[in-house]
C-alpha cells in the first residue's frame, strides 16, 4: 500500500492523494497543538531506585494524583500502606486494592482506616503504628491528601469543626508526623528515610499572620493558600525537629523532608476549583473540557515530581528540606517558609489548638458513653418492670379464672 502512493505522489504530484489540501491545512495546528501539550505535559521523571521491601505510607492514595504516585511506586515493588477514611471492608476500597494489586503484580498492598478529618482517628492510627517493639519499618510518608472548599461550595467541618482546609491540609499531617517522630528517628542508620509534602502554587497567596485562634483560623478568601504555606512552614521545622535528635548510635539523622508541587492536573480537586461548586461552573468545564486536556496536566504527569522526590538518590544525601517542581530543586518564593521565629510561633499553636480540641473530644466521647450507658440502665429496668407487670396480670387472670366454690378453689384454700 505505501510504495503504490508514493509512487503515484511521484509521478502524479503530492494532490494527487484524497483530502491531501485539508490534512496539508491542519498540519501545522496538529504539530502546534502536540507542541502545547507536550510544554504543558511537564517534565519526566529519570530517576530510578530499588523499591522492593521498601515500606511506604501515603494519603490520598486512591485518587488524583496520589493514585498515580501510588501505581507507580508499587509496580516496583514497594510495600504501600494506604490511609484512608474507608473502612477496610469498604466494596470501593477492597476493589480497588484488588485491581491494584492485579495490575502492578504486587499483593503488598494494604489499606488502614485513618479519618484525616478527626484527630482521634489520626492518633488511634498513629500510637497503634509506634507502639510496637522492635519499630516498624517505615521508609517513606507521603502526604497526598488534600481538600478545597470551592467558590461557592459548603464547606463541611471536620469532626473536631475545624475548618477544613485548616483541619485536613494541615492539622491532620502535623498531628500525624508529631506522633509518628519516633517510629521515623528509631530506622536503622543505613535506611533512606524520606517525608514527602505535596503542596501548590497557592501558598504564595498564604497569609499566617492573620491566624486566629478559633475553629475558622485561616483568613477569609485565603484559607487554602494559608494551609498550604503553612505546611510548608511546618515542613522546615519538621526538618530541624529531625536533625535535632541525638541517636544512640551516634549516627546522622537519616530522615529528610522533601516537598513536592506537582503542577496543575485534571484531578478532583482541580475540577472542584474550575467548577467552583456550582452546575453552571460544571457546565462550563465541560463545554471547555478540550482546553482543560491540553493545558493540564494527567494525574500520571503529575506524579513525576513525586515519583523524583522518591526515587533520586542526591536528594537522600545532604541537608532535607528541598523543594521539587518539574522534577527539579526550586527556592521558595515565600521568606516565611524558612522563618524560625514563624514556625516556632506555628509549632506552638498548633500543639495549644490540637490539645485544646482533644481535650474537649475526650470529655464529649466521656459524656456520650456516660448517657448511653444510663439508657441502657433505663432500658434493663424498663424491661424488668414489663415482664413484671406481664407476670402480675397473668396472676390475676389465673385467679378470676376459679369459680367460688369449685373443687379447684377449695383444694387453693
């Protein structure tokens, strides 16, 4: 088929072929449009590394973008420990480990329930993993989860009613790692420990000093660029609480921060946000849906910077705290990020709100208990007084049931 056409371009001219002046005028716009989306795609990850029997914990696993770094990482062999909010009897989320176990031929692959969005369920999770001798194996944490309250969305509180993209973006991962410190410092020297925070471009927006002490902290019109700045902040602070700690081996610390902004992906987050909540916003992404494939990233193209960030043996040497986008170390455009007196400031807040809030769950769960404890008290009585009465009035039957006089009556006298 192709040397008869090329022979008939030769002897009869390149017009000679069908449709050959359309296809010649949509040309330059394919190759213009492959262009876009391949500037647009981002930069590739090259970095590789030995992943079996290395243990990784991730939330926001099962979606977006951490459902690609999660496929990625375990189609080379790592142990993944997914958090989330299903139970482990969930048909999604047993479906969905099942198909991924199938697809990256590896059966490490298990599920625990952490509810980012109740401290209580992050600490169950938390003390259960470092309450455990000899310390559990624990290479990696990646922090994937995320959550944003649209335009004109309702935002929905967290358990403790905290504002949630305060409670869940933030809180939840500085409650998490407090806990989980020791677990990270007890790994053998030898092991390449790694935190990796994902955040975006939105922290440059971020405003800390407009903190308040409430359930509502973040300014208004900021709350998620505030509570990604300010995991950032944390991140740094988490660095130095890591090198801070002397070994008993008197080795260097062996666990190193990294952060990660992946870019703009088409995840679920990032159609919450186009669609600002709203039907006519979903239509509207919709109609525009061609602009949104060509500008933004795939999940899986999103996860390359992670995937470096896990994977590039310079970024286990040296000092922690990096900053990786498009697949490359970056600066920090906010001073604050570095600033030892904010996250000292931040440290400390954080540790008086998350105690605060304990400390009244712990007396709302107490006072829960107690009220059903005294239903189940008023249920028992209220059974023993029906059978009770239910005997009584047997009885009562049993004896206006005897004639006077009867054989039966005078045998009862």
């Amino acid at each position: 088929m192709p040397i008869p056409l090329m022979a008939d371009v030769l002897s009869n001219g390149i017009l000679s072929i069908p449709f050959a002046i359309p296809l010649l005028k949509a040309l330059p716009w394919l190759v213009l449009i492959y262009l876009l989306k391949f500037y647009f795609g981002g930069a590739k990850n090259t970095s590789e590394r030995l992943m079996h029997s290395k243990v990784v914990m991730i939330t926001g696993g099962t979606s977006g973008i951490g459902a690609a770094v999660t496929e990625s990482l375990a189609s080379r062999g790592a142990q993944i420990v997914l958090l989330t909010h299903h139970t482990p009897s969930d048909p999604f989320l047993v479906e969905y480990i099942d198909d991924l176990r199938t697809s990256t031929k590896n059966e490490l692959i298990y599920a625990e329930q952490v509810d980012l969005s109740s401290l209580q369920s992050i600490r169950l999770f938390a003390t259960k993993w470092v309450d455990n001798a000899p310390p559990r194996r624990l290479d990696m944490v990646i922090l994937c989860a995320d959550t944003m309250t649209p335009r004109f969305g309702i935002g929905v509180p967290t358990q403790e009613r905290l504002e949630a993209n305060w409670g869940i973006n933030y809180l939840a991962n500085f409650h998490l790692l407090s806990i989980l410190s020791p677990a990270l410092r007890a790994q053998p020297p030898d092991r390449d420990v790694r935190i990796i925070f994902g955040t975006c471009s939105s922290y440059l927006g971020g405003d800390l000093k407009a903190l308040k002490d409430t359930r509502t902290p973040l300014p208004q019109g900021k709350e998620y660029g505030t509570s990604k700045l300010a995991s950032m902040v944390f991140a740094q602070a988490f660095q130095k609480h890591l090198d801070a700690y002397q070994r008993p081996d008197k080795q260097p610390n062996n666990a190193r921060v990294i952060l990660v902004d992946p870019g703009f992906a088409r995840t679920p987050g990032m159609r919450r946000y186009l669609t600002m909540g709203s039907l006519w916003g979903l239509l509207l992404y919709l109609v525009m849906w061609p602009l949104w494939w060509l500008v933004l990233k795939s999940s899986a193209q999103g996860a390359q910077s992670f995937l470096r960030a896990a994977m590039e043996a310079e970024l286990g040497r040296g000092v922690g705290g990096r900053f990786i986008k498009e697949c490359k170390e970056v600066d920090y455009l906010r001073p604050e990020v570095r600033d030892e007196g904010v996250a000292k400031e931040l440290w400390a807040f954080s540790e008086r709100q998350i105690e605060a809030l304990e400390k009244e769950g712990a007396a709302r769960r107490a006072l829960a208990k107690k009220e059903k404890s005294n239903e189940d008290i008023d249920d028992e009585n209220t059974k023993d007084d029906t059978a009770g009465a239910k005997k009584t009035i047997k009885g009562t039957t049993e004896t206006k049931g005897r004639a006077p006089g009867s054989r039966r009556s005078r045998r009862a006298g």
